[in-house]
C-alpha cells in the first residue's frame, strides 16, 4: 500500500527566473530601431529625468528616460527583475556596486547595452554635456524608475 504525499507547503516564494538576457537585449534593441514608437514622447525636464512606460509584452515593463547633463539616478537595484538598458542618443555611465565595492564605471554610448542580473546595485547618469535618451526593459511588474 502507499499512502499519497503532500508537498509541504514552502515559506520562501519560489526564485524569480530571468529570462536569457538576449531575450530582454533583442526587446530594447528592437524598441530602439522603432523610433517612431518613442520619439514622439520625449520630453526633457530641467529639475528631473523624464520617463514614461512604453508598451510591452505581457511579463515586461518598458520605459523611456531621457537625462539632460547632469541628471542621474539613485543607487537602487531592481529587486527580483532581470532588466536591460540601451541608450539611443547621448551617453550614459553605469556605476555599479557589487559587494560594497563600486565597480570601474561603464561609459554607455548609442546602441551600447547594459544587463542586469536581478539584484544587482546600480546608478546610471549622463555626466555629458548633451541629452541622452535611453530605453529601460524589465521583467515583472514594478514602480516607475527610481
């Protein structure tokens, strides 16, 4: 005779799976060709970053930020979600922190991409002297960009 067996119930949600990065990379680089989708809805603001959700597909969020000289994120990480970025116009630098050590920065220019695993700590600015415009692509739901 067997008895039948219940899975235990789990205290910790399950992990979140990112899906392969070249799948979120070929989103933005997609989105980035498509200017027509995004050029009409950019705005840039003197006293902050300007972004505003695009469509996505179902599962990923999409947004477009644009950074005048000077204008930056905050440190902050994405949490469980996979995410990539590319800039289209500009340049970006990305510091990252890994550890509690920064990382050397990384100079993003037109068509550069940067992937992020989830979890990973991260500011992005334009420390140039002309506007940048970039598209952010992000698994799972999540508030607008810090």
């Amino acid at each position: 005779m067997s008895a039948a067996v219940t899975p235990a119930a789990h205290p910790d949600p399950p992990p979140v799976v990112a899906p392969p990065a070249r799948l979120l990379v070929g989103l933005a680089h997609d989105l980035a060709a498509a200017a027509s989708r995004w050029e009409p809805l950019l705005r840039f603001d003197a006293e902050r970053r300007f972004t505003t959700r695009l469509p996505g597909p179902e599962g990923v969020e999409v947004w477009l930020a644009t950074w005048l000289p000077g204008q930056r994120s905050d440190l902050h990480d994405h949490g469980r979600t996979a995410a990539a970025l590319t800039v289209v116009r500009g340049v970006l630098v990305e510091h990252r922190t890994a550890a509690g050590q920064d990382l050397p920065p990384m100079e993003l220019g037109p068509g550069a991409v940067a992937v992020l695993e989830p979890g990973v700590l991260h500011r992005v600015a334009n420390a140039g002297t002309v506007p940048a415009v970039s598209i952010h692509v992000r698994t799972t739901a999540r508030a607008p960009l810090p």
